[in-house]
C-alpha cells in the first residue's frame, strides 16, 4: 500500500510541503497476505474518546499544529490504549480469514510476537504500553484471562504470553549499535505501535492530493487536544473517507488516531490512549526473567540455519525475489502497488494439485469476486481499507483504492 500523504494547507495558507508452515503458506498468498499485511502496517494506538466537552483552545493553523507535532519530542510515557479495528477482512472457505494466515501454526505455543500482533489486525483490544527513551519500550495485550507482553530494555529483547507459559527471546548483535543496525533490537512492530509513529507516517510527506485542517478541540485521556482532520480532494478513487489526529495541546503528542471509510459507517481504526501520563516509568516496568517453567524460544541467528523449519533461506529469497517486482502506480491516495510474481511462484496450489496464477485466482475465488477487463480476468480480493487485484497471469494489484480504480490500473499496465 502507498503511503498516506496529506498535503497542503489550503485554507490556513502557511505551508505547502514536508514460522512454520503457515508463514510459507503465507508467502504463496500475494493478494491476501498484501490486504492483511498492509493493513497490519498500518495499525497503531488509538483509545476510546474520554470526553467531558470540547476545551477552548487558542486558535492554531493547520501548518502550526503540524510544526507543534514534528517538534514533539516526549520520550517518556505510560498509560493505557484501546485499539478497534474493523477493517471487513472477508472469510476464507470453511472457515478462517485472511489475518488467519500470518498467524502462528496451530498448537505452537512460541511467543513470537508477529503471530501475537496479528491479533489486532481485528475486534477491540487493551493494551498497557511505556516507554523511557529508544532503548526502552513496553507494550502489552491485556486479555480476560491472560496477558502478552513484548518488552525491549536495551540489548534484549523478551515476548511473553502468560496464557502458555512461553517466551520469546531476542538478543541484538555485539556490533549493531555501532553499525547503527538496530533491526534485531526490537520487533518492528512494536516500535511501530504508537499514535505518535502513526501520526508521523501519515505526516511524513505532502501533496496536492490532499487537504488538511484543524477541525475543533477534545479531550482525550483527560488532556486538551486539538482535532487535525486529513482527507483525500474530491474526485478521489481512495477507499478512505478521512483521517483524525487527537493532537496534545501541551506537548504535540498525537493521543489519538482515527481512520474513517469513504463508504460511512463506523472507523477502520480507531487507537488511541484512554489515560497517560508523560513522567518516567518507574524502572523495574522493562525487567523481564521468564517465570519457572516457562517454555524460551530463542530468535533464529542472522545466518538463518537454525530457522524455523518451513520457513528457509529459500523461501526467504523467493520472498525478496517476489518483492523485487514492486511498481507504483498513480500519486498520492490513488496510488496502486503493482507486484508481478515470477512464474506465479507466490501463488497458491489449489485442491487437485493444480498451480500457478490461474489456480490462485480460482482458489481466491471463494472468497473474492471476479473481474475482467483488457488484462484478461482476475480475482478482487476486498476489505473496507486495502483492496487486491490478483490476475490470471499472476500480477498483483493492491491499494487502498476501489475496485475500479485497481481494475483500470490493470488495464493500462496490459
């Protein structure tokens, strides 16, 4: 999916710029795992509104809000945050969806947290999160019965799950720091996981696609914010209706992030923090020792032969191979990703032993809906966000725009 870009500032005037099996099952899935995945990337923190009426705030430009947030720079933090997200990912034959896929394989009983971060790709969740500085983070899923914690604290790196008593555990290289290398340092996921890292995502480059206001105050977790509302220009091909930052009137710190749909009806995502506090956790909240019993798995080493069995260097390199193709079409909002898979390689075998890009778009079939058009014929795999065009000779069309958009980005890449 193409970034996010808001644009100028048209009204205020002032700115114009700035695992197993499953996993290798999931490689074979262009079109689902591009819709689950992307929309995966682009969840993040956003709680439910605590509103005891809309502050009087000074008056502020949409340029001057923006300026207020870019210039944010709390590196401490704790609270709670409630995610929603409905994102519409349709059911796969027999059961099952989409998100499904990239979870874990069923009776693993691994910590590993892109199988546990699946999970809020759909419904409503709790989480706990704290952060004090880039060397500690923590972040964790509260659950009737159980809890999920991922839990950075310098070098390490620790997953828990309290349900099945196991953890997951990562451990930075010696030299990564003074490579600047930090990707072992903390899932990418989790540092992701914020409103501020959201908010930054959508603000990090401008366009003439979009337009970009303050839209009024609320409060949020008990603190005065300003409302900034993003939304696609008319005549968009764009499935979203609007974005919504709760922006700290103090400090800048986006507290809340709202994706509405063009189509109406409640939001995509809605994350956000429901209370915060800006002081500095208290130590002890990024100590972590596995409790007795506890079942460790350790994160597989960099020269991957102790990797998870069904997800090899081969399967690594038909990934890359795959991702290489990557084309976008179109600007701002209206951009569509274009991936061609070699020989149909990312494509699923259907029942009967049949593969190729011709098997996938049946076996999608169940769950997508049929289209033609100069490019031939093709399965349209949609959500209420991210939608996917996967032809028969196994190119790959995905954006968050509708269906005729991606169609006729088919059309004149014939």
């Amino acid at each position: 999916m193409a970034r996010i870009r808001p644009t100028q500032v048209a009204d205020d005037g002032f700115w114009d710029e700035e695992r197993p099996s499953r996993r290798k099952k999931a490689a074979r899935y262009a079109a689902p795992v591009a819709v689950a995945g992307i929309a995966a990337a682009t969840i993040g923190l956003v709680p439910a509104l605590a509103s005891t009426g809309d502050p009087n705030l000074p008056k502020i430009s949409a340029q001057e809000l923006i300026s207020k947030m870019a210039a944010s720079d709390a590196q401490q933090l704790s609270g709670s945050v409630k995610i929603t997200t409905d994102l519409g990912i349709p059911s796969l034959p027999g059961g099952g969806s989409l998100a499904d896929l990239g979870g874990a394989q069923g009776g693993d009983a691994s910590a590993a947290p892109e199988s546990k971060l699946m999970e809020l790709i759909s419904g409503s969740h709790t989480l706990r999160v704290a952060t004090d500085g880039p060397d500690k983070q923590r972040v964790s899923i509260v659950e009737n019965a159980a809890e999920y914690s991922m839990i950075h604290n310098g070098d390490e790196v620790w997953a828990y799950d309290s349900g099945s008593n196991s953890a997951y555990h990562a451990t930075a290289p010696k030299d990564a720091k003074a490579k600047g290398d930090h990707r072992q340092d903390v899932p990418k996921d989790l540092r992701d996981a914020t409103p501020q890292k959201i908010a930054k995502t959508v603000l990090s480059s401008v366009d003439d696609t979009t337009d970009v206001t303050v839209d009024g105050t609320s409060r949020v977790a008990g603190r005065d914010a300003y409302d900034l509302l993003i939304k696609p220009k008319q005549n968009s091909d764009s499935t979203v209706g609007s974005v919504r930052i709760a922006v700290d009137a103090d400090n800048g710190v986006p507290l809340k992030f709202t994706l509405s749909p063009k189509s109406g009806g409640k939001a995509i995502i809605d994350v956000g923090f429901t209370t915060v506090d800006f002081g500095k956790p208290k130590a002890g909240t990024f100590n972590f020792t596995p409790p007795k019993g506890a079942k460790v798995t350790e994160e597989p080493k960099a020269d991957r032969k102790d990797a998870p069995k069904g997800f090899g260097t081969k399967d690594f390199k038909d990934a890359q191979g795959a991702l290489s193709g990557l084309k976008v079409i179109g600007d701002g909002w209206d951009s569509v990703a274009r991936l061609d898979t070699p020989g149909g390689a990312a494509a699923p075998t259907a029942p009967g032993g049949d593969s190729g890009p011709g098997a996938a778009s049946g076996l999608l079939g169940g769950f997508g809906k049929e289209v033609k058009g100069k490019f031939g014929s093709g399965t349209v795999v949609s959500t209420r966000l991210v939608n996917a065009l996967l032809t028969d000779d196994g190119k790959v069309f995905v954006g968050a725009v509708d269906k005729d958009a991606l169609v006729k980005a088919a059309n004149a890449a014939k």
